[in-house]
C-alpha cells in the first residue's frame, strides 16, 4: 500500500492543487472586484476545495492502489475533479468580464 506521502507527491494531486490555487486566485480576484470579499467565502472553499478534493483523491488513489480492480474509478474521479475545477476556473474568468463562447450554461 503507498504511503499518504506518495500519493499527495503525485502528478495527478500536483494537477488539482494548482487548478484550486489558481481559481482561488481568480475567486478572490472576482470578489474584490465586484466588492463582494469576504474571508470567510475563501475558508470555506479552502475548507470544502482542499479538503474536499485533495485528500478524497489522495484516499481514492490509496484504495485503488491497494484494489487494482478499482484503478479506473481512480481515474474516472480524477478527470471529474479536473473538469469540476476548470469548469469553476471559466465561471471566475467570467466574473472577472472575460467574454467566454459557449459559459452561459455554467
């Protein structure tokens, strides 16, 4: 079984940590802009995002590792954690005014 280390130090959970740095970026920048910052909206996307996301993928990725038959839920929760975050990365990008074809359903 990987050690939590291993898993954290991994490409995949390098990948989410920046998508969450980089909408966090975005979200504070759209809510001072807008004059809508409160520290508050930022612990707790800290709280839910980095919580949420990294460390239930680090135990994901630990189960599949010890389960090889569970690989490709692995897999299919990381590109649902990837899509979710670029997905709120664009709604940022928008609040900012960036014109983004094909946003109005998000």
């Amino acid at each position: 079984m990987p050690q939590l280390a291993d898993v954290l130090g991994s490409t995949q959970v390098q990948v989410i940590t920046l998508l969450i740095a980089a909408d966090v970026v975005l979200g504070v920048l759209g809510a001072l802009m807008k004059k809508d910052f409160r520290f508050g909206k930022v612990a707790g996307f800290m709280h839910n995002g980095v919580i949420g996301y990294v460390l239930a993928y680090a135990v994901l990725a630990s189960v599949g590792e010890a389960l090889p038959q569970l690989g490709f839920v692995v897999q299919i929760a990381y590109v649902l954690v990837v899509v979710a975050l670029i997905a709120s990365l664009l709604r940022n990008l928008k609040k900012l005014g960036l014109p983004l074809p094909g946003t109005d359903m998000m």
